[in-house]
C-alpha cells in the first residue's frame, strides 16, 4: 500500500460514501442508487476518462489490478502475499498479471550474478588457501 491510502479510504467511508446515504448496503462503493457499482459503469467511466485524457486504448480499468500486482512484486513484497491480496488461487494467475519492467528484470539478475559470482569467489579463494 502507498503511504497515503489509508488516508484515503478513511476520507471514502467517514465522509464520501455516507452522502449515498447506504447505511444498511454492505457495498464499499454503492452507486447514487444504492446498489453496487457495476463493473459495465465503472468500465465506461474509465473508458471517458482515458479518452479525454488521450491516453492509449490499450488501458483498461483491470490495467490498475495487474499495475497493482506489478508495483508490489517490483518493491519486493512477497509472492505469496501479492497472490492472497488478489484472491488468485494459483501463483501462476498471479504471475499473468505480472509485467515487470526491464529495468527490475536486470536489477534482479545482477542481484543473483553478484551473489553467484562472489559465492564461487570465495569458495576458489578457500580452495587456494
């Protein structure tokens, strides 16, 4: 999570989602009807959004889910954790939603070369001592 969300959601439920005026709906996003917001509405709200934004046609609002997934592998939270905050059962549906950039890819195996790399310095080192 970023620093500001709690922040955020704390605003959502103590001072935005009350003017809906939902009390009884167990809804986290109720729509001004009082029903749960569709994913057909919040998709076309998106699409609005982007195009008067002009960004690519490509991104879509399940875009924010697999850049969700992506940020938290690329800062290092653990698999296990990304996969059961998403409710993926299997790691592999997890791993779909992973594009990491090339810049982590590299970091990561320079990360695994330096350790491999020393790891069998000092076992040469050892053996010549």
């Amino acid at each position: 999570m970023f620093d500001w969300t709690p922040d955020v959601l704390d605003e959502w439920f103590t001072e935005v989602r009350p003017q809906f005026g939902t009390d009884g709906n167990p809804a986290a996003c109720p729509s001004e009807r009082g029903l749960r917001i569709g994913c057909q509405r919040i998709n076309s709200r998106f699409k609005a959004y982007r195009e008067a934004l002009g960004l690519d046609d490509g991104l879509d609002f399940h875009s924010l889910r697999r850049s969700y997934v992506t940020h938290l592998i690329e800062d290092g939270w653990d698999p296990r954790f990304v996969q059961e905050q998403v409710g993926h059962e299997h790691a592999s549906t997890t791993s779909i939603y992973t594009c990491v950039s090339s810049d982590f890819r590299t970091r990561t195996l320079r990360r695994h070369l330096d350790t491999t790399i020393a790891a069998a310095l000092q076992a040469q080192s050892g053996r010549q001592a």
